[in-house]
C-alpha cells in the first residue's frame, strides 16, 4: 500500500526542522506519500498542511517534547503516533533523534507490506456540561475544573461524585481527573499518585483542598461529576488548553472520550522517565 505520513517539529526548533528534512528525503525516497505543518514547511520547503488536516494520515511523527505530542494529539484525531523526543523527561516520546531516521522508515515500510502497524492505545477524557450545551477537546492528560483563580480567596466548593454516589465535598483550588498517562503530569504535582501507563483506571485529585481526601483511583468507565459552587466563576479546562467558562452552580461530567491516541513504533520506559523528573 501507498503509505500517507504527515510529520509535525516542534515550532521554532532548528533541531526539530532539520530532522524534518531529513524524513521527509528519506520517506520520499522509499514512494511514501510526505506532507509537514506549516510552519516546518516553511522553513524546510517542502510541502506543508495544517496540522489537523493529517487527521486522515496513515502515520503522524511528531517530533518535540511531550508538549508537541500532545499538541499532536488533539489535532489529528485517530491518527497513529511515532513521538521523536528532544524534551527532557519523554513519556510519550519513546524514539531518540539519532534513532528517528531507522525506526520510522521501518514502521512505515512494514505498514507498506502489511496493512497494518501495532500500538498501544492511550485513553482521553471527555468533559461535558450537565446543565449547558458543550464539551471540550479530548484530554490525554487531565480535566481539571477550578475556581476562578488558583491561591487565596480564588478557589471554589467543589463536590465530586463517582457513578452518582459522593467522594467528597470541599472548598479548594480546583480538582483534577487524570488519565494514568496524565498521572505524571499535573496530578503529579498536586500529589497524586503515579500510575502505570497499562493500568486501567483514572485518577480524581483535590487541590489545597481545605478539607482533603486522599486522591481516589477509579474504573475507567466510571463517571465522574465535578459540581462547582461558592463562586461566581469558574473554569473547566482540557489538557491546560481548552478553556470553558462555568457560571456556578455548574457541573461538570468527565468520562472516557470515544477515541483514544494510537502511539506506534517503539514505547518509552515508563520507569526511565520517572529517573528524570526532578
């Protein structure tokens, strides 16, 4: 088969473009069909697309930081993923620079061959409005639903309630429901607890909460509701992105979005990028 691969550097990074270039030559070599994001294209002067228009792709290289991968993410749908990593920690990222050229021409190669390619698959969360009509982008990471500012006199009471039945009532900045890939990230710092990236479960983290339980790891299927008084605002926010205004009372029902990331190619070490988080 015609394999289509789109290709995505991390913005303003000279490493990132020149390793582009480099797939992009030897892709096109091996009768793949090439395109970059615009900004890549632009620099590189090959042939460039928005990036969400490679959500028909066969294949998606986002080379960065995690950062980029998640970017990537949300803008290619159902898109397979290969994560080249030029950041620091890379638990997405499971391909080394130096070892970009090889494995993604052999992936795409064998995609060739036989039709398909092996992955694993990352659960998203989809945040919704219970009593209005709206619903942010896919998490990989977190939903996270706050008050109208973090710190002193910016927080909001926050119940959370588990497949209708109540975990917890309080007043805090904000709470967390993280996927076990955004276990690692923001949950991480607000003290939650790590989970391997294959377990399947998610995690419900308060934050400063004034009358605290420890995080609660739940069934992936679980629906979790996220109501929010005490407050004139609030905010309900996707992956530190995607931002909804709340007019409290509001709620908020976080579940498993339909889709998933495919990431393909070689996974990262989860116990590997633990070594480097400071």
């Amino acid at each position: 088969m015609d394999v289509a691969v789109g290709i995505v550097a991390q913005r303003d990074n000279e490493r990132a473009q020149e390793l582009a270039a480099s797939l992009v030559d030897a892709l096109e070599r091996e009768g793949a069909s090439v395109v970059v994001d615009e900004a890549t294209g632009g620099a590189i002067g090959a042939t460039a697309v928005p990036v969400d228009a490679m959500a028909g792709r066969d294949i998606v290289v986002s080379i960065g930081g995690d950062g980029t991968l998640l970017f990537v993410a949300r803008e290619v749908g159902a898109a397979p993923i290969i994560g080249v990593n030029l950041g620091e920690v890379g638990f997405l990222n499971a391909v080394a620079p130096e070892d970009a050229l090889g494995v993604v021409t052999e992936v795409v190669a064998d995609l060739a061959e036989t039709g398909t390619v092996e992955g694993r698959e990352l659960a998203r969360l989809r945040a919704t409005g219970v009593d209005d009509d709206w619903t942010l982008e896919p998490a990989l990471n977190e939903v996270l639903v706050h008050g109208p500012r973090r710190g002193h006199g910016g927080g909001a009471t926050i119940e959370v309630r588990v497949d209708g039945q109540k975990y917890v009532e309080s007043h805090a900045d904000g709470v967390l429901v993280a996927t076990p890939t955004g276990s690692t990230a923001y949950n991480l710092s607000e003290g939650g607890p790590l989970v391997h990236p294959t377990a399947d479960a998610l995690v419900v983290t308060q934050m400063a909460a004034t009358e605290a339980m420890p995080p609660l790891v739940v069934e992936p299927d679980s629906e979790i509701t996220l109501s929010v008084t005490g407050t004139d605002t609030g905010y309900a926010i996707s992956d530190g992105r995607n931002r909804q205004r709340l007019d409290p009372p509001a709620t908020v029902s976080v579940s498993l979005a339909a889709d998933p990331v495919t990431l393909v190619g070689p996974q990262a070490n989860f116990f590997d990028g633990l070594d480097k988080l400071e």
